[in-house]
C-alpha cells in the first residue's frame, strides 16, 4: 500500500496552447478511495493517465509512497489499472488474463497459480476460467478486469470509468462489489468518473475537476452539502440545485433574501453560518437550493407564509419513490451549465425553472398551482462575481 | 357520409401473376447471358482439361471438342519429365522456397508493421512514406541492379534471392496491409499489457500477433500464391535443371527452337500445378475474407 501525492500536475498539448490538467494538488492517503470525477473533457483520465505513467508529464509531480516517479515506468510503479473498456485479451482465457501480469513478472507457475485461483475465488469466477472474454457477460469482464489487478497486489489501483459499459441495474451491483472489495483489501484506489452517483457512493473523498483545474476535495457529505462553488454546487446532485440571482435586503435585525418578487427571510442560524453574508447587503448574489429543500406547504403544519411561495407546475415525473415537480417562479435563474442542465424544457413565459421533489404521496398535476415551502436554513449562498461560497 | 370502398380480388390475384411471370422472364434471360458469358471464359480451361486427357497426337489433329480415347498417358509421361528428373523434385523446391518465403514475410512485415502502427520513433512518417513509396516503383526497374547486385555476391543459382529479401521486410503491401490491421486494435489492449509490465517483445508477441491473425493469413495465403506463381524471378535465378521449380519446369515441355514439344505433358502439368494454389486458397478462404474484409480492400 502506498500513497499517492500528486503536486501541481500539469498536462499541455500543443506547446501549451491547450490545457487539459491544470495545477492539480491532490494528497491521497494510503487506503483511501478518492473518486476523481468532472464531467466529460474536464481532464480527470488524463490526470489518472499520469499517475498511470501512460501520459507524459507537462509540469509537476507524481509520488507514489515515497518514490518520485515521473520518469518511472508504468510497470515498475506497482499500480495495476482497470480500463474503460476493460481490455481483456481477447484470445487469451479467463485464467490467462488474470495470470498475465504475473507471467510477465516471471513469478514461479505454481505462485501463479495459487493466486489466480484465489482472485476468482474471491471474484466468483471459478467456473469461468477457462472461457475467453467474448463468451462472458459484461458483468464478468469486469470482474476478470477487476481480478488482473488484484493479482499482483499493487500499492495503488487506478480505475478509468470501469462501469460506464454496463447496464444500470448491474452498474448498482458492480458499485458496491468495487466499493467493498476495495474496503476489504484497503488498496490506495484512484476511481475516475463522470457519474456524480459512483462518486458520492463510493469514494471516501471526492475530487471535481472542471477545464482540468481541481473546484473541490471533500467528502461526499461536505461536497453535496457544502459545495466550494457554483459549478460544484450545479454538479453534484440530481436534480440539478436550483440556482438564482437574489439580492440581500436587511431590516433592522432582519436579513431577507429578494428571489424575483418574494421577500424571504433569513433564519439566525444561517446568518451565523453564512457570516460573510454581511459583506453583500444590497448586492447581487446567487442563492442555491437543493429540489429536496422544496417541499408542498400543504403538508407541513404551521408553514410559515414568509418562506413559501406560489408557482405554476410545468412537468410532473413520478419516480415511485418520490416525484420530481418542475415549478416556474419569477427569479432570474443563474448560468450556471451542468452536464444534466434541463433548459430544454420549457416553463412558463418571463419564469425561471425551480425543481423541487416532493413524496410519493404528493399528487400535484401539471398546469396546477401550489404553494412550496423553501427551507430557508438549507439554502446556499455564493458571490454573484466570482461564484464562490459565502460563509464564514 | 363515409364512402365504402370496394375491391376485386381476382383482378388483383391476375396483376399478381402477371408481374410474377414478367420477373421469371426476365431472371430466365439474364441467366442465359451469364451461362454464354461463363461458357466463353471457361472454354480455354476446358479444353486444356479434355487436351491433357486425349493422347498427343490427337491435340491437334482433332478439332473435335470430345476426345475420341481417354488417356492419362500424359500426366504419367509429364510428371517424369526425363530421365531421374521428375516433378516430384520441382514440387519439393517450389514448396522449399513458398515457405521459406511465407515464414520470412510473416516475421518481418509484421515486426515491420508493429513499429509503423504502435511505436513513436524520429522519422517514423517518413520512413513509412518511403516504404509506400517502394509499392509504386515497377518490379522491372529493380530487375538489372537485383540482378547484378546477387551475381556480385555470388547468390545466382540459389534460393538466397528469392528467400533472404522476404526476411528483411521486402513486402511493402504486406506492411501496409498489417499496419492498417494493427492501427484498428484497441489501444487500451497495449496499454494495459505496458502497466502489467509487457516489453515491447512481449507486447507484440504476445497480444499484438496473436490478434492480428486475419492480417497474417491474408499474408501468408497472398504469399504462397506469388511465390508459387512467380516465374520471372525464379527463371533469372534458378539456373540449374534441379534446382528448378513448378513454373519454370513447366516451360521446359516447350522447345522454343522449332524442336519437338510435348503439349500433352505440358496440359497435363499445368493442370496439376494449379492443385496446390486452388488447395491453399479454399483451406484458408475464411480466415482470408476475414482479413480483407477487415481491412477493407477488395
């Protein structure tokens, strides 16, 4: 087991015209499983590609434990990597695809042995060592994928979308079998992504790359709770949140936040959260809400006029769990591009869309108006000008 | 009101089969053009067959089509040319060089191609334009500076000039060939065999080659074929009768000088010489489509 320390790493292309990773810091600790995910171009497999040893390195450092290895070869940085498309050999067996990196080590074929048997068994892939990969499922390919880097106990395991080929229903499966045999064998793991959902289930840190420069490192918790920015804040989470301009209006010891024509106040507890908010009175910020900070006053006891707002239902998408209700309110939604932006569909003429979700049991219809309540103490604040969090 | 609409089925069973028998018609006419067309490329073969299986003197003398007597007094007397020397010997020698050539094509056109497609050098695109360039230059201009150059190191009379250039990558449409091939296999393949620790020897050894299967059998099958096929450079360099092969025997039925030819060996010859090439081409006809399919040339 090792760590990896990754310092100012920087990739060019076109005699550095062209960024594609930028100044990226990272220090990930022995065992852990950080998840580096962007959304598609932001520069995260090349990162990992350089780390792998399989992309030169334009500027800055790689360590792995405590070895520099920018110069060192990809074989001699004991890492095993698992790749998009799995690259299995296609004409070699099961068993052969497993044992290859340890052939190619020349390790004494009853070694070989031993340890391929006890990576599908560990695997479940017993009775399929001796079938080639063209006559397994998508699931067991990458699973034999899965086993040809764990054969060669590597310090580190790099893994490039190793779950975008598969279908949704096995993703979820292939998810926790990653998740758990990483626990259970505690290799320093690299996981690249574009699915924000592989991200905030299993990496125990998340890192979001945008144009190749690093927005946030946290946990999942902290990055979906208290996201760095605005584009960390439209990225993580599905639905999108909701982001808007507003502007800050005090009365007296009385904070509100103006969203379009609705005056809504500012619980104490956020202001002592958000104390940097005193900064902006009177200017333009953006306000974010999460669709599950929006809930149908009706069912709420004693909802407080001042926190909710009235709005006419364009789209109704029942899920089973839960409903996804998207609203036309009267705020300037923020620009702020996510990889799932849904500007396509249309809300009412002059209005903004607001995305909220509501319990399975909500039975709201499209065309209907009704009133929602936004949790006031769960909203996000950010600089209007530079898109950054406001807190402390 | 809504109209009711009404049709006649037996005119529509008529049009039916009236359209029917036009199509038959049609496919009957065409068929008879493409028999005559087949009949007028296959006459020549045809009639070398029946030559070889009617006796000498009847080749020529009889214009009928049919022979009168079947023999196969030809491919007894055409197969033991003269004296010890029989085509069992040319066979051998023929079969000596096509391996040893398709061996050689083998290993180096596809070392060759594997550098071309897969690793980054100083020069690599200019190199590959020179080789691409070699296909376009006719064989007759390298013919006299071959020659010389073989004669000066002694090698006329052997097999070395037919052989040793297939060893050094000669092929440049094999290289090309293997190139497209291995520039279409993923590169993630690689990729991951350099992080499990391959050398470059062992990366095309053992995952390059192996998959480039197609590719090496559309060569090897190619190979065979001209090799077997080729009797110009044979002739210029195969001088000694027993070290001759299948092509350039054949030619010794014929006395250019007006002396006395054997035209019944010479079809009965010709027509076992096409054995082993037709043999080749079906044994690996799959594995050959597969490759030119792949490759997209026709």
């Amino acid at each position: 087991m090792a760590s990896v320390t990754l310092q100012n790493l920087t990739k060019t292309y076109a005699g550095g015209a062209l960024r594609a990773v930028s100044d990226l810091s990272l220090e990930i600790e022995d065992g852990e499983f950080l998840v580096l995910v962007g959304p598609s171009g932001c520069g995260k497999s090349t990162a990992l590609r350089m780390i792998a040893g399989l992309e030169e390195i334009s500027d800055g450092a790689v360590w792995i434990g405590d070895e520099f290895v920018n110069d060192v070869h990809p074989k001699d940085r004991d890492i095993a990597m698992v790749f998009q498309s799995y690259a299995l050999y296609p004409h070699m067996s099961v068993y052969d695809n497993i044992a290859f990196p340890l052939q190619i080590a020349k390790m004494p074929r009853d070694e070989i042995d031993r340890r391929v048997q006890e990576a599908a068994r560990i695997l479940e892939l017993e009775t399929y060592l001796k079938r080639r990969p063209g006559q397994l499922s998508g699931g067991q390919r990458q699973r034999v994928a899965m086993g040809r880097a764990i054969v060669r106990k590597p310090s580190v395991f790099l893994m490039d979308e190793p779950l975008s080929n598969l279908d949704a229903k096995l993703r979820v499966q292939m998810r926790a079998e990653i998740a758990s045999l990483q626990h259970r064998l505690g290799v320093t793991t690299v996981y690249v992504t574009h699915d924000q959902v592989e991200a905030m289930t299993m990496g125990h840190r998340v890192a979001l790359l945008k144009d190749g420069v690093l927005q946030q490192v946290d946990t999942p918790s902290n990055i979906y709770n208290k996201p760095r920015n605005t584009f960390v804040a439209a990225f993580i989470g599905s639905p999108t949140m909701n982001l808007y301009w507003a502007e800050l209006e005090g009365q007296g010891d009385t904070v509100c936040v103006r969203l379009g024509s609705h005056l809504l106040k500012m619980p104490a507890r956020s202001r002592a959260e958000h104390g940097g908010l005193s900064r902006y009175a009177g200017k333009r910020i953006i306000v974010g809400i999460r669709p599950e900070d929006i809930v149908e006053a009706s069912t709420i006891v004693n909802a407080d006029p001042a926190d909710c707002i009235t709005a006419q239902v364009s789209l109704v998408e029942a899920l089973g769990s839960d409903v996804i209700v998207h609203l036309g309110i009267d705020a300037e939604a923020a620009e702020v591009r996510s990889s799932d932006s849904l500007d396509e569909i249309k809300v009412e003429a002059g209005k903004s869309r607001c995305v909220a979700r509501f319990t399975a049991k909500s039975n709201v219809r499209l065309g209907q108006t009704v009133t929602v309540r936004l949790d006031t103490e769960r909203m996000h604040y950010f600089d209007g000008e530079t898109g950054l969090s406001i807190d402390g | 009101m809504a109209t009711v609409k009404t049709y006649d089925p037996e005119m529509l069973r008529a049009e039916r089969r009236r359209r029917e028998n036009l199509r038959r018609l049609k496919g009957l006419g065409l068929h008879i053009l493409l028999i005559a067309i087949l009949g007028v490329m296959l006459y020549p073969v045809i009639w070398m067959v029946l030559s070889a299986l009617r006796p000498e003197a009847e080749i020529f003398g009889d214009m009928g089509f049919i022979p009168t007597t079947w023999t196969l007094d030809n491919f007894v007397r055409g197969w033991q040319l003269y004296g010890d020397l029989t085509f069992t010997r040319f066979y051998i020698n023929s079969f000596i060089i096509c391996a040893l050539a398709i061996v050689g094509n083998l290993i180096a056109c596809s070392m060759a191609a594997y550098a071309f497609a897969r690793l980054e050098f100083r020069g690599k695109w200019f190199l590959f334009a020179i080789m691409l360039g070699t296909m376009m230059l006719p064989v007759h201009v390298q013919l006299i500076p071959q020659y010389i150059f073989f004669l000066n190191i002694g090698w006329v009379n052997t097999i070395l000039p037919l052989i040793v250039p297939k060893f050094l990558a000669h092929d440049a449409f094999f290289i090309f060939l293997m190139v497209q091939f291995m520039r279409s296999l993923p590169n993630e393949l690689e990729q991951a065999a350099v992080v499990d620790g391959a050398s470059y020897w062992q990366r095309y050894w053992r995952i390059i080659l192996p998959l480039s299967m197609p590719a090496l059998a559309t060569t090897a099958v190619f190979t065979f074929i001209n090799t077997y096929n080729d009797f110009f450079s044979q002739l210029i360099y195969l001088t000694d009768t027993d070290r001759m092969t299948v092509p350039v025997a054949l030619r010794l039925f014929l006395d250019p000088s007006g002396g006395s030819s054997s035209f019944g060996g010479l079809f009965a010859m010709v027509l076992v010489s096409i054995g082993p090439v037709l043999g080749f081409f079906l044994a690996s006809q799959r594995l050959l489509t597969k490759g030119i399919a792949t490759q997209g040339f026709k």
